[in-house]
C-alpha cells in the first residue's frame, strides 16, 4: 500500500465470492479535501485495475477498496442487485452481488439502473445516513463514477459466468462432458489419478419414471440420486452428466463399497415422500498406481466396462479388468472379418425342432445362426453380442432370413410340406422404419407364404423401446406374419409387453423348467403354470425353450404346453439333418 494511504481499519466479511459486508471499527479518512481528492483517485485507479485485471480477480481486494471508497464518500450502505427477469425485479427479488453496509440506518439518495443482454437489469442503490452532510457536487461526480464502475464490472462478469455455465454445464445445471475432461486433464496432469475410482453409469428404466412421476418430478429424483453420490464421493472426486440419464464420475477408491452399494439400488423420496428405487448399469475402472494412465485411456477403460455392465443381462455393475483387452482385440477382429465373411457365406443357419408334445409332430422349427469359420463352427454367443454393438446385426439378421426363405422355397419346390420357421431378429431393427417391407420383400423374392415366417423378438429394455418394438411387430403381424417373444422371463417382462402387442407366441425361457430336484410346487414350476395358463388365455400359443428331459416333457403336458423345443428331442441340426426330421415329420412321446 502507497504511503500516506490510511491504514485499512475495516474488517470484510466475505460471504460467497461476490457479496462483501463491513463492520465499521474505525476510520483513518484524511481531512483535507486534497489529499482525499488524492486518495480518492489512487483507491479509483487501483479498483479499475483489480476488476480488469487479467490474471485474476482478487475479490478480497475489490471488496477492501470498495468499502474505503464508500467510507471516504460518507456512505452507509452500497448494494447492487442483479434480476434474471422482470418478473424478479418487480418483486425486488434478484440476486445481491456488492454489498457494503455500516449497519447503520440510511436513505437512498442515488440509485442507476443499467439493462443488459445477460441479465434483464441490474440496479445499484447508495445510502447515506440522514445527519450526514449531504454529499458536495464533487463527492456525487464521484459515487457516479464508481456506481457506474461497478455496474460495469457485474455485467462484465455476469457475462463471464454465463458464458462459462453455457461451456461447463448443461441445461439442468449439472457439470457436463467438458467440465469432466478439463477436469480429468488436470487430474492426470498433476498424477493424482493414481488409485483412484473411476466409473460411468446409466440410470436403469428412468424413462419409467420420468412416465410416472412427470418430467419435473423425474428431473427432481435425478439431481437427488446425483447429488447423493456427490456427497458419498466427497471433496476428492467428480460428478458429471453426460446428457440424458448418463454420467461419469471419479472418486477415491476408499469409496468403492459405498459408491458401489449406492449404483446398486438406493431409493430416493419425492417431495411427497414416495419412496423410488433408482439402479443403475455402472462400469468401474480402478486406476494402478503403477502407471501414468492417460485421460483417453481412462476414459477407454471406463467406457469399456459400462459397455459390458450394459449388455451384461443382469450383473450390471461391472468393473474393468485386463480381459477387456483381450476381449476387445477379439471383439475387433470379428468386426473387420464380418463383412467378407458374410459375403463368403461363413454364417449358415442350423435348424431346432419345435416338437407337439401332444401328439410328437413336428410342429415349427428355429433358425440359429452358425459361423463356419478357420476349420470351426464359431457359436453365436461369440459373435452376436459383438455385432450388436455396431448394428451389423441388422445385416446378419436380413441374410439368416434369406437362407431361411431359400432352403424353404428349395423344400417346396421339393415338394416337402411348409412348417413355419422363427428367425432371431435383434432389437437393434426397431428404429428401422421400413423394417416389415424389407422383411417382406426378401420373404415375397421366394414366395413363402408369410405367416410361415415368424419373427422371434427378446423382450424390449426400455419403455422408449417398447414403443417401437409396438410398432414394429403390429406392422409384421398385419402384414401376416408371426411374432414371437423370445426368452419370456429373464429380461425385463411387464405385462404391457403382453397386454399391447398382437403377438402370436410366447416362448417361455428354461429358467422356468424345474430342475430333476425340485418337487411339484416349487417357485418355478408355479410361475411356469401361470406363465402357460395366461398365455392360453390370451390365445397366444406358448412354447417352452430348453426341454432337455423327460421330466420337462412330462411338465409341459401336466400344463397343457403344448410346444417344445430343446435337446431332448434335437439340438440344432444342419440342414440336412434338419431335412431328415421334416421328411419323418413324427417323433416318440414319452407316455
Ligand atoms: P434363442 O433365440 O433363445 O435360441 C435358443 C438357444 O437355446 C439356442 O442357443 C439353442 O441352441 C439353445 N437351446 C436349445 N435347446 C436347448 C436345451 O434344451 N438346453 C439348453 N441349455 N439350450 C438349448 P444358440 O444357438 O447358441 O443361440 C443363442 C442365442 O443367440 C439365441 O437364443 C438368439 O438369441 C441368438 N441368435 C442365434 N442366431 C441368431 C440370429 O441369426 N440372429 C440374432 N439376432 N440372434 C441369434
Ligand atoms: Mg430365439
Ligand atoms: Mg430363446
């Protein structure tokens, strides 16, 4: 501090960054009009330069200068008040960012009021208190000045704040992928990523709850469970929403069982007290303490176990490991060979039986995809999943169905007699809007009457989904052909699956089938007769996967299932063993 500057007897109190408030102890003011006119002008000089300063704002500073500024020009109080919208001006409410106050009782004797482009107006007030001389006209040229200063730096700064919030977080307030990479960067840059939790997650079916509750409500109970795991991480980690219901985050791995537990399964309280259970598909990433692991390759390992928790049926808290690599060389190499090998014609269908347990016909058949590949029959939990990820699924699905409706039509031709034949048709088509007319235009190529094709469809995972799945299959079942649900029971199945689509089988997954040690009234085999009995009811004809005994067999007559499929009566069979079964047509019912 210059010389010959008083000494700064005033204590601020900061509150936040902006706001700033005095406790009067004591003033060192100069008496004579010169030297205040000095002071004045050198306090002036060095509030410009604090708020333009481009290595930083030092607020503490501004404040200090600021409340000597006041002091000298006799004021009580200073306040300035921001309004995002007329609507807070009008109710004087706003946000207050200066604010000096003597506590002593004053009247308004200047205000300015400025309207900007970021904030609807700002004002700023002085006051005086009422035995104080009034100000001279020099004093007023003065409090101008730096009301004006002051009003300029808020709305530079406001501007600042709003560019900074539309670049670091998103519409809802929450820090968004930038906010997350800058702050990773830095991370990394400093070696502080050593050890630590890194993990991103979906929250599971919110669009069910956004459905329930409303979109506020929805958006209420998403910043609850963000804010919570926000406290569990503490002070050392990260939070950040990727858009939608997708976030990344990076905690100390002393968090792990809680942020674990938490991602699990917590409920969350509406405002009325409604208790809501949130899940989540969540990939983890403990980064080594032995290498500098990059942002990328953070971010790779994290994505790459989320992908897995994803598609990881029901384990969906997945943490990553080395296989993932491995994996992930294999999963490349499927996808660079795919399209050649398609071409080739590598995948082929094999054919498993759908057997009248009634009365042993032959009653449909499966077709399933096998890849003749390098001398080997590369089976389809290998490649599907792997083809899933980038939609060539979709391709591999069109060709199965063309292999089917050709070896059909060689039957007729053949003079065989037609039983229909399920294709596996992955979720990945229900954003395909054309889908029932190219599926219908392979199928006419080869004359095959469409109600012998049926469409084995797996139960959707979201409402969103659910919603295409609808309009997808009522478009293949009136256009003729048939439409199944695969694997009823082991994904997500709700009743409006049912309840909504014209489907015209439900194929029952094994998991129903009890084992050789379960006696007759066992969960499974209680939820199995329900599961028939409701899909009889609803005229759906149902068929039960994975009979592999005699038991199972006997299972399915005792509640009156009338289809099976499964190893005890074949695996699937090549096509030529397949074309042996059609001739025979027949096969032996245990009594
Ligand atoms: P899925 O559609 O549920 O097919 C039934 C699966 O159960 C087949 O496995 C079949 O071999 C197996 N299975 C049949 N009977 C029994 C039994 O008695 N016991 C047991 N434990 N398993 C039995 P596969 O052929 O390995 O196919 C697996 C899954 O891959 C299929 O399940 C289907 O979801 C998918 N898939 C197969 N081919 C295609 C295809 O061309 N396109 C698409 N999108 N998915 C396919
Ligand atoms: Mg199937
Ligand atoms: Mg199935």
């Amino acid at each position: 501090m210059k010389s010959g500057m008083p000494e700064n007897k005033i204590t601020p109190r900061s509150v936040g960054t902006d706001v700033f408030k005095t406790e009067l102890t004591g003033s060192a003011i100069p008496h004579d009009e010169a030297d205040k006119d000095y002071l004045f002008y050198i306090l002036y000089t060095r509030l410009v330069s604090a708020m333009t300063d481009t290595n930083g704002i030092d607020v503490e500073l501004i404040e200090n200068l600021l409340i000597e500024i006041c002091l000298m020009l006799r004021l009580s109080k200073a306040e300035t008040r921001v309004f995002k919208n007329s609507q807070e001006e009008q109710q004087g409410a706003g946000e207050t960012l200066c604010c000096f106050d003597t506590g002593k009782e004053g009247r308004e004797i200047k205000s300015i009021r400025v309207v900007t482009s970021v904030m609807t107006s700002a004002t700023i007030m002085v006051y005086m208190v009422p035995d104080e001389e009034p100000l001279t006209e020099d004093e007023e040229r003065k409090v101008d000045l730096v009301m004006r200063t002051v009003l300029s730096f808020v709305s530079r700064n406001r501007l600042k704040n709003v560019i900074y919030e539309l670049a670091y977080f998103d519409e809802l307030g929450y820090p968004n992928l930038r906010n997350w990479r800058e702050y990773l960067d830095e991370e990394v840059k400093e070696k502080r990523t050593a050890n630590k939790l890194a993990f991103r997650y979906n929250l599971r079916h919110f669009s069910l709850i956004n459905q329930r509750f409303g979109r506020p409500l929805g958006d209420m109970i998403m910043k609850d469970h963000f804010d919570t795991l926000k406290e569990i991480i503490g002070e050392d980690g990260y939070l950040a929403r990727l858009g939608g219901d997708n976030f990344i985050g990076i905690c100390s791995s002393t968090k792990t069982g809680a942020v674990v537990d938490f991602l699990t399964e917590t409920e969350i309280r509406t405002p009325k007290g409604v208790a809501v259970n949130v899940s989540t598909s969540a990939g983890f990433f403990r980064i080594p303490d032995d290498h500098d692991a990059q942002t990328d390759e953070i971010m790779g390992s994290i994505i790459n176990a989320y992908r897995v928790a994803q598609n990881g049926g029901m384990d969906n808290i997945i943490f990553y490991d080395d296989s993932f690599k491995d994996k992930k060389l294999k999963s490349m190499k499927i996808q660079q060979c795919f399209s050649e090998a398609l071409e080739k014609g590598e995948f082929r269908p094999f054919y498993q039986p759908k057997v009248n347990v009634e009365n042993g016909k032959l009653a449909g058949a499966e077709a399933l995809c096998r890849w003749f590949h390098g001398g080997k029959v590369i089976p389809p939990f290998e490649f599907i999943p792997v083809l899933e990820q980038t939609s060539e699924i979709c391709r591999l699905d069109f060709h199965m169905l063309e292999c089917v409706c050709r070896d059909m039509r060689r039957w007729a031709d053949e003079g065989r007699e037609l039983i229909t034949v399920s294709i596996n048709f992955s979720r990945k088509h229900i954003l395909n809007t054309y889908l029932t007319e190219t599926i219908a235009e392979i199928v006419d190529r080869y004359r095959i009457p469409h109600e012998l094709i049926d469409i084995e469809f797996t139960e959707s995972t979201s409402e969103v989904e659910f919603e295409d799945l609808k309009r997808i299959a009522t478009g293949l079942r009136n256009t003729g052909f048939d439409i199944s649900i695969d694997d009823f029971g082991i994904g997500y199945s709700s009743l409006n699956l049912i309840k909504d689509i014209p489907w015209t089988t439900l194929k029952v997954d094994k998991i129903f089938l009890p084992e050789e040690s379960d006696g007759g009234s066992d969960v499974r085999s209680i939820m199995f007769r329900h599961v028939v009995s409701m899909t009889r009811q609803l005229g759906l004809e149902c068929i039960a996967e994975g009979v592999e005994t005699v038991q199972h067999v006997n299972v399915l007559k005792a509640n009156n299932c009338e289809i099976a499929q499964g190893y005890y009566f074949d695996r699937p069979l090549p096509v030529e063993e397949f074309e042996a079964r059609l001739a025979k047509g027949i096969y032996d019912i245990p009594q």
